[in-house]
C-alpha cells in the first residue's frame, strides 16, 4: 500500500514486528507510555476491575499503573474518543455503559466487519495459522467449567482478533477493536450467559482452509449475529431497553440519566442486580 500513514509505514512487514496492531491507532501518534497505560486501562475494564459506570478515580488508577496523572489524562482521553469511557463535565470519567440496544447495533457491525476480515484472510493464512485456529477451536468447543468464564471469552476474543490479524488490515483490526471489547464487558455483566450458548467455530477453521473468500465471509456472517440471540434475550429480561450495569450505581430509588447513554431513558430499578 503506497499510501499508509507514517504510524502505519513498517507496521506490517515481518513476522518479528512487535505491537503491530498497537501502531496503527487511527493514523494519530502515540507514545509507548500512553500506548501502555491504554492498554492497561483495557485490560482492567475487559477483567471487571473498572465495571461500567463507575467513577474511575484517576490518582489511584496512575498509583495502580505506575505512572503519572498526565500520561494517564492522554490514556483516557485516547479511550474516551474511541467510546469506551465517557466524560461527565465536573464529575469524572467512567466507563461507558451500553444499552442492549446499542450492543445489537454493535453486533450487527461487527457482523459485516469480521465477515469482510474472514473473506480478505483467506488470501494470506497459512497451513500453521489454520492449525492454531483449528486447536483455539477445540478449546472453545469444549464445555465451559463454572469458573472458567474469563478463560472461554479470553480464548474466543483470540480467535476472532486472530482471524482479523491474518486478513492484513489495519483498519478492520482498529474498527474491530472496540467490539471486541464489548465480549469483555459483556462477559462481566452476565457471566452465565456464556455458558449458556457454547458456539462452534471449527466451521470458520474449515470455511477459512478453503481459501475461498466467498465461503469464508458467509461462515463468518453465519457465526456472529445468531450468537447473541440468546444472550439479547436474557439481558432485555434483566436491563429491558436501559443501561446494562454491572453493579448499583444510583441505588434502586434513584432514577437519574445514566452515564454514557442519551438521558431519555430511565434507569430501571433493578438495574445493575444479578439474580
Ligand atoms: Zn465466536
């Protein structure tokens, strides 16, 4: 590609680059510290650490990271652009919280998106990459133990990032990113709703040996949306068409805009309850 920003130039070309997917943030320059202080953020969301909707207290969180209050504002601000947390003027900074509605939407784009990255990776996946998603395919395929929730979204939000990784787009691996997160969060919120609808994934393995872009991308759409079918279905249950939180924030009598979503809803009263 002639044309590639100068984050991008070089992010590509050869195996032994490191972090390649961390250089192409959206073509903006960013340096290592905040590149791992974002990281770090993430990883701290994707593990329930920082649940949705709560404050996140900046001093302890740079205390935590080993850092610095302004790398730490550069790290949230780069989250907070890209939608994952969200700002209130002289309140703070939180995480984001999704309406099941927004997450169907999400789904739904994700869909398109990683049915295009499965179409463009069957031109470059090799015989060793179909084997390495064949084997993260049986481990997805087993049954899932009570506590090995975190593992199964680990291992399943691996093998999609996989697939997108090896169609060679930098720009699918950033739009995807973000929806990838969702899993994450989503794995917080409910935990049981994964072990509740186990899905294969060894059809993609084999849509993707066929080197066939037509067959792959069908695989792929066939996979997503259907996934969460489910999984919408006991959310709505529990959230209905408010925020999904993963703990009580306002308190049940308190229905003020929830943070993060248009205000028109109300919360419900019992969010944030797990059964
Ligand atoms: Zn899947």
């Amino acid at each position: 590609m002639p044309s590639s920003t100068p984050s991008t130039r070089g992010a590509q070309s050869g195996p032994g680059r490191r972090s390649a997917r961390r250089e192409v943030r959206a073509g903006v320059p960013e340096s290592s510290t905040t590149r791992r202080l974002r990281q770090a953020i993430v990883d701290l969301v994707l593990a329930g650490d920082i649940p949705a909707g709560k404050r996140i207290d900046q001093r302890v969180l740079a205390k935590k990271l080993r850092t610095t209050t302004a790398p730490l504002r550069e790290a949230l601000s780069a989250l907070e652009s890209e939608g994952l947390l969200v700002r209130e003027q002289g309140v703070g900074v939180f995480c984001r919280i999704y309406t099941v509605l927004e997450i169907e939407e999400m789904v739904d784009i994700r869909g398109v998106l990683e049915a295009l990255a499965a179409g463009r990776a069957t031109a470059y996946v090799s015989d060793e990459e179909i084997q390495e998603l064949r084997d993260l395919a049986s481990i997805l395929g087993a049954p899932i133990p009570p506590d090995g929730e975190a593992d199964f979204v680990r291992t399943h939000v691996k093998f999609h990032k996989r697939i997108v990784e090896i169609s060679r787009s930098p720009r699918l691996t950033l739009l995807l990113e973000h929806h990838h997160l969702i899993d994450g969060l989503l794995a917080n919120v409910a935990p049981a709703l994964w072990a509740s609808e186990p899905h294969d994934h060894h059809g993609i393995v084999e849509a993707l040996a066929t080197r066939n872009p037509a067959v792959a991308e069908q695989a792929m759409r066939a996979h997503i949306a259907p996934t969460f079918v489910k999984r919408f279905a006991e959310l709505r249950k529990r959230f209905g068409d408010g925020p999904i939180m993963t703990f009580p924030l306002y308190g049940a009598s308190r229905a003020a805009p929830a943070r993060g979503v248009p205000s028109s809803g109300s919360v419900p009263a019992k969010a944030g309850g797990r059964p």
